[in-house]
C-alpha cells in the first residue's frame, strides 16, 4: 500500500488553485436546474483538521490558505477575485480544511449525486464516515481510474469530474492519461478537471500536461501556478514538488476571465517570484 496521505498538505498552494477552480465549475454547473453527477476518482479523506492532526505536522496550509485569507483580510471584498471570495466563503465557514468531497457536498443540490472513491484503507474509513450522514454521496473503496468509466455517461448528461492523484508511482501519470482518453471517448460533453504536480527532477507532469491538452478537440485550458522555487525543491520531499497545473475541459465560458484575474492575485500572494500560467484552447483550435 502507498503512504500518500493528503492531510499532510491540506490547504496548501496546490490545494488553493485546485479547489478555487472546482467550486467555480460546480456553481456553474448548479446554475441549470437539472441534477449533476460529481464523481471524485482520488477523493481523500474528505475534509483536515488544522490542528491536533497530520496538518499540523507540516502546516502546509499556512503557506496556501491561511495566507491567502490573510491577504484578503486587509483589503476590500471588491478588490479581491470574486472567484476566490467564493472558496473562501466555504473555507470560513468550515471547522476544518474542506477537501474536494467537503466542497461539493457544500455546492450540490439535495438532487444531485457525488461519488468519491479512495483506496487508502484508513482513509477510505475516514471519507465514508465524512460522507455518512449525506444520502446524495457515496464513498468507494475502490480504484477511481477503473471506477469512472461505470459512471459515464450519466443518466443527466451532467456531470463534474475531478482526477487527483497522488502521483506517487509513474504509472499514475499514464493511468490518468487513459482514463481521461476513455471518459472524454464515453462522455465528451463532460467537465472534467485532472491535476498534475510539477516536479524539480522530473517532465512527466509537464508531458502530461501536452498530451492532455493534445487528446481533446473541444474547450480546454489549463492553469499552472509555481509556488515554490523549482532550484530549491530539488532534494525536498515529494519529488521537488515546485508548483501544480489543472486542465479542465469543458471549462465554464467564464472561467478563462475569471482565473486571468485570479491567477496573477494568487501567484502574488502564494506565488514563488509571482509565476502563474495559463492557457486556453477553443473548440476551433485558437489558443487564447
Ligand atoms: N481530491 C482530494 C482533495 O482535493 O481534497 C485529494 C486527493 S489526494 C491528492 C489523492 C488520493 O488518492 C489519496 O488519498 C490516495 O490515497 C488516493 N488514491 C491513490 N491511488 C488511488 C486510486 N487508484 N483510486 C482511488 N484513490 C486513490
């Protein structure tokens, strides 16, 4: 069994850009009345104490979050990204860090469904005791890479998808290759939202990210934030973790103004040198 245990780095940078841009596709999602599935293929144990528990330990919310609420705390509502006035609506009013299982059951409607599924067994137990007492989820132990494709398409043809991985073994980089080719083979009108590490020492998140961008022809874009310095990240745990990237696609119309505000505010704030990327890709192939 793996050891990835995402308490350790709730709330961090790649928390903060993976979590702002789901809730903004989720409440755009819920601004059409029909019912949407969630499906959360790597789920977590659903939500992270800030204190008494592994976050504690490494306090990477500290240099994600809880800076990111400092910063917003001294300046106007209005001259903060609306998008991330939104998360952090549902941070503040949570005891603990709300993981992506916690955001949606925040956003979803009671008529809609959210299925995570986790195969680490303690955080598996974690999650479905999370999840218990909501009648629209469900937690699977299981593999999310096999699982999605038995979800899609949904009944509605509406549905949410985020693949998180922890990427602690290089296959996880073709598995999550392949599961997206299948899923957007299966269900291509689908939102889907697929992060990736960047590391020091290692391409293979940014080959993913290439060949993810290169396998739809639809909507896409993809958001980078570097949050630490890629030099110093070498030798330092998690594989010289020195920033994340999302691509969604799919994406809501909105969200390319919205995170070309938000990103330059975010990389100022939790940023390393205030290094943001972002790119998106039309339907008729025009990058933007
Ligand atoms: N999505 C969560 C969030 O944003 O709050 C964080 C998930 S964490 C990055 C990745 C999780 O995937 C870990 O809890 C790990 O145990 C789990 N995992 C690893 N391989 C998996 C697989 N093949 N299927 C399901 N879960 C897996």
């Amino acid at each position: 069994m793996l050891g990835y245990r995402h308490a350790f780095h709730a709330g961090g940078g790649a928390d903060v850009l993976k979590h702002t841009t789901l809730v903004f596709c989720l409440e755009y999602l819920c601004q059409k009345e029909t019912a949407c599935l969630y499906i959360d293929t790597h789920a977590g144990a659903g939500s992270y104490a800030f204190a008494g528990g592994y976050a504690e330990q490494n306090k990477e919310w500290k240099t994600g979050v809880a800076r990111l609420m400092e910063k917003t705390g001294k300046i106007k509502r209005s001259e903060t990204p609306a998008m991330l006035n939104s998360y952090l609506s549902h941070i503040k009013t949570s005891a603990a860090y709300p993981g992506s299982p916690a955001l949606a059951q925040k956003i979803l409607r009671p008529y809609d469904r959210i299925v995570c599924y986790e195969k680490h067994p303690a955080d598996f137990l974690l999650l479905r005791e999370f999840l218990s007492h909501d009648c629209r989820a469900e937690a699977r132990n299981a593999d999310g890479f096999e699982g999605l494709k038995s979800l899609l398409p949904p009944p509605s043809r509406r549905a949410c998808v985020l693949i998180d991985p922890s990427y602690e073994t290089q296959d996880d980089y073709e598995k999550t290759a392949s599961a997206v080719m299948e899923a957007l083979k299966r269900f291509p009108t689908g939102m889907y939202l697929v992060w990736r590490p960047l590391l020091a020492l290692d391409k293979a998140g940014e080959t993913l990210r290439d060949s993810l961008m290169a396998m739809y022809n639809g909507n896409r874009c993809c958001a980078e934030l570097i949050t630490g310095d890629k030099r110093h990240a070498i030798g330092t745990k998690r594989g010289g973790l020195y920033g994340s990237g999302l691509v969604v696609y799919n994406p809501p119309w909105t969200l390319k103004a919205a995170l070309e505000e938000t990103l330059p505010f975010l990389a100022d704030c939790i940023g390393w040198d205030h290094v943001s990327g972002f790119q998106w890709i039309d339907k008729r192939g025009n990058a933007q």
